[in-house]
C-alpha cells in the first residue's frame, strides 16, 4: 500500500520519466539506425525491437492505471488511444451502415452481362472442337510411306493412284475405271481398245 | 446448238447432288418467307449467340464458298454455305455446288470427324482432296460452257495461302488434275462420283445446257 500511495503521488514525474525515456529512445535509435546503414541484419533487430516500443509504454501506463486506479497524464498515450477508439467507432459505425444498406443498394451494372464476346465465342468453339477432334483417333489417314517415286502412277483395283511428294500412293479419284467404262492402265483410265491394244503393266508397273 | 443452262436448272442439279451427298446448301439469294424471317430476327434479338451465327454465316456468304461437315453425323452429313459470288449465274451456281458436294462426299467416305482432321492436320490430303473438288468443277463447267478443263486456273486458287499447301502438294494437285484433263479431252468425266452424277443428270434433264459435243453415259 505503501508503494501504490508514493506511486500515486509520483505520477507526474513517473510520466515525465517515462516520456523522456520514449524521446530518449528515439533518438537512440534514429542514431543507431543510420549506423546501421551497411549491416541490414542488424538494423533490422533494432528495427524489431523500436516497433516494440510503443507498446511498451502503453502496457506500462496500463499497469499503472490498474495497480494505482488512476491514469498516467501521457498525452502522447492518451491521444493514440482516443484515436484507435475513434477509429473502432467508425468502423463499427460504417459496418453497420453496410449491413443496413446492403439490400438497397443496387447491384452494378455489367456492360458485358448477357452478351457474348466474338473471341470467347471463337475461344470456346475452338477448344470444344479441338476437345472433339482429340476425342477422335487424332491422326490424319495418310496412307503408309512406300517409297515410290513421287507423281508416279499405278493401278490398284482398278482404281488409279498417284505417288505423293511424300511418297505415299494416293487415290486420285473416288470411282474405279469401269465406271467410266474404261480400263486402268498403268495409273490411267483408258479406252478398253487402248488397253487391248498394248500396255502390259495394268495394275502394275509403277513401284 | 446448246442453251444456256438457267438458275432453276442449276438449282435443281445442286439439290440433286446434295441429296445424294448428305448436304444442305445454303442458298444466299433465297430469301426465306416472311415468317421464318421475323422467327430469324426474334431468335438474334433473344440471343447474342444466334446473332453471332446468323452474322458468321452471312460473313461466310461474302467470301468464297464452304463445306462444313458437321460432327457427329453419320453418315456425314455438310452444310455447304454458298458465296454471292458463286451464285451469280447458273454455270457458277452449278459448278460451286458440285465443287462443294465433292467434299461432301468426301465427308460420307472417311467420316465425318476424320474429314475434318485430314483436312485440318494433313497439307497432302488437303490438297489432294481440294484438287478433286476443283476438278468437278472444272468439269461441269467445261460441260456447260465448252471452256477448257483449266488445270491452270485451279492450281492458281489452290496456290493461295487460303489453303496453305506446300510446293509438294500443289504439285500432287498439279499431276491430280492433269490427269483428269486427259479424261476430259477423251470426253470422259473425272473418276469422281459427282462428276458422274453431274454429267448424268445434265444429259438427262438438260441436255441441251451442255455445250460440248459427244458425251456419253
């Protein structure tokens, strides 16, 4: 009881010390921050414990406030916790505003609602057909390499066929020969006299 | 002494060969009946997306011609879209829609996903196949007119970057058409169905729109 009472009556100079001890401190290390400059690690634990120093004065003046059940006279103290409960009243005032209006207020207009752009149109047609074209056996139907010589010609079930530049024998119609009342002859469709007459290498004769 | 072939002759060849193709031909002069026209504006005005398609189909129209086979459908079934261009006399209408029927055939041969792939991933087969559809066309063409069957003019629209074919596919379209030319100096159609079917069905509705002598069956 006794010390509370000398505390008491000391509160004045014991927040006089302990705002001279914050100016001290400060100081301090503004000082020893600008030494600091070249070793970053260093700084940054000074750093560190400066940003503690607020709260260390705060968390003493509340401690005395409980021990003695009066307050310190720290202005510096006093007008920060006056601002964070103004600032707690205005947020508490601004999130009720927002939960009262919420419903009125109406919702913002989208230019874009309800249209389709032209290339998310393209995007999405093309990935839906390249999903399609992958879902299929996604290879062209070449026929196989054979090695012939390219624009060759040969005959195949009377259908003629052509060597591609790539060496493949191409079917270069979609009806044989007889359709058209004719014969193929070496990779050509030709008259049946034509065909009697000569050529040997019907279906035939081009490798 | 042949006729000219008119735009309802030439009509009724491109229904006949789309029927046999699985094709639907989008004709840009038809105009749809006033109905179906105000269900056309209702639907763009419902939904951008139709909007969208109704302007890429009338897009498509402003260039050249397509066949687009549709996914899925078996046997292929395409939806050949006409340009302005293309029907702008019966001997384009005719020439444009064996061309595109061509490629619908193509789609009933292989299928209509791998039409698509082929076409999409091989320059070899791209060529090759569009060297077949030009080659219909310049047959039906060298049919009703008597104009030479232009491999030139073919390999110059396949040359185009619209096709993209290296110098080896060209020249596989090259020896493709040069070798039908020979058929169709001997008066003989390209070993390609619609050809035939072409050739047959002029010969028997309008003969006298083929402006070639000496053509049989």
């Amino acid at each position: 009881m006794h010390t509370i009472d000398w505390l008491r009556g000391h509160a004045a100079e014991i927040a006089l010390v302990l705002s001279v001890a914050t100016v001290v401190a400060r100081l301090l290390y503004a000082l020893v921050a600008r030494r600091l400059g070249a070793h970053p690690r260093l700084r940054a634990a000074v750093e560190s414990l400066a940003a503690w120093s607020p709260d260390v004065l705060r968390g003493l003046v509340q401690l005395y406030r409980a021990v003695t059940g009066v307050d310190l006279p720290m202005p510096l103290v006093d007008a920060r916790d006056a601002e964070i409960a103004r600032l707690r009243d205005a947020l508490a005032a601004a999130q009720g505003d927002r939960l009262t209006l919420r419903p009125q207020v109406p919702a913002p207009i989208d230019p874009q609602r309800g249209a389709v752009r032209p290339a998310v149109l393209l995007a999405s047609v093309f990935v839906v057909g390249m999903l399609g074209v992958a879902s299929l056996r996604c290879r062209a139907n070449l026929p196989a390499v054979s090695g012939c010589t390219p624009y060759a010609r040969r005959c195949v079930n009377g259908y003629t066929e052509l060597c591609s530049g790539s060496q493949r024998w191409e079917r270069d119609g979609d009806v044989p020969c007889a359709r058209l009342e004719q014969v193929c002859v070496a990779g050509a469709c030709v008259d049946p006299p034509d065909a009697a007459a000569g050529d040997a290498s019907a279906d035939g004769g081009a490798r | 002494m042949s006729t000219t072939l008119t735009l309802d002759q030439a009509r009724l060849l491109g229904a006949h060969l789309a029927s046999l193709h699985g094709c639907t031909v989008l004709d840009p002069t038809e105009q749809p009946g006033e109905a179906i026209s105000a269900a056309i504006d209702g639907l763009t005005n419902l939904s951008p997306v139709v909007r969208l398609l109704v302007d890429a189909i009338d897009s498509l129209q402003r260039g050249a011609s397509h066949t687009l086979p549709i996914p899925g459908t078996s046997p292929c079934r395409s939806l050949v879209i006409l340009s302005r261009d293309a029907v702008a006399t019966p001997v384009g209408y005719a020439a444009t829609v064996a061309h595109e029927c061509q490629h619908g055939a193509q789609g009933v041969a292989e299928g209509s996903g791998q039409v698509l792939v082929d076409y999409l991933l091989s320059t070899e087969l791209r060529g090759l196949r569009e060297a077949q559809a030009y080659s219909v066309g310049a047959f039906v063409r060298h049919l009703l007119t008597g104009d030479p069957f232009d491999v030139d003019a073919a390999i110059a629209s396949l040359s185009s970057p619209m096709y993209g074919l290296g110098a080896d596919d060209i020249e596989l379209a090259r020896h493709t058409l040069a070798g039908h030319a020979v058929l169709v100096d001997r008066r003989r159609p390209p070993p390609l169905s619609v050809a035939l079917e072409a050739r047959d069905w002029l010969v028997e509705h309008a003969p006298e729109a083929i402006g070639v002598a000496g053509w049989v069956r």
